[in-house]
C-alpha cells in the first residue's frame, strides 16, 4: 500500500490510497489524518487547489488539481483532535 503523498514538498502519511486513470490521466484519491496542530498548514496548503503530486512509493509525479474533498467534522481548532480528510487529485491536461 502507497503510506505518502508529496504535495508541494509536503510529506503527507496515508491512511487509504486508490488510483486510477481516466482519459489517460491519473486520478488519485487519498485519506489522511489531520491534526489539530497540523490543521492551519494543511488547510492552507490545501487553498492552493493545485500541486506538484509525488508519490514515491509508485515513481509517480504530475500537476494535479482538486477534484474533490471533505473533511470529518472535527473541530481542529480545539486541541488534541484529529478530524479525516479525503482528497481526489487530477492531473492536469497540458
């Protein structure tokens, strides 16, 4: 199973990976963790909508864009939580 994704130098450990391609471009879908430490930097990473995507574990890279998300409904802004994020990246069409 892939355990990271890289996005924009960001290392993010993976609790669920599937991949897929679809129109010969790559379509992953990811689940992680996010801390209530974690949270603002994520959050913000996550603003930019369009990454460098590395996953090592498959020597895969692309420009990838959000295609989907959520979140749990986890207040991270209180301390000590952890809330789940799903996230769907597609690669961009040159």
């Amino acid at each position: 199973m892939v355990s990271k994704i890289i996005l924009n130098d960001r290392v993010i450990q993976l609790s669920s990976y599937e991949e897929e391609k679809v129109n010969g471009f790559y379509k992953v879908s990811v689940i992680f963790d996010v801390t209530s430490k974690e949270y603002h930097d994520i959050a913000t990473l996550l603003y930019n909508g369009t990454f460098d995507v590395k996953i090592p574990e498959k020597e895969l890279m692309f420009r990838g864009t959000i295609y989907n998300y959520s979140t749990s409904v986890t207040n991270l802004y209180e301390e000590n939580q952890v809330g789940q994020y799903k996230l769907t990246l597609v690669e961009e069409k040159d």
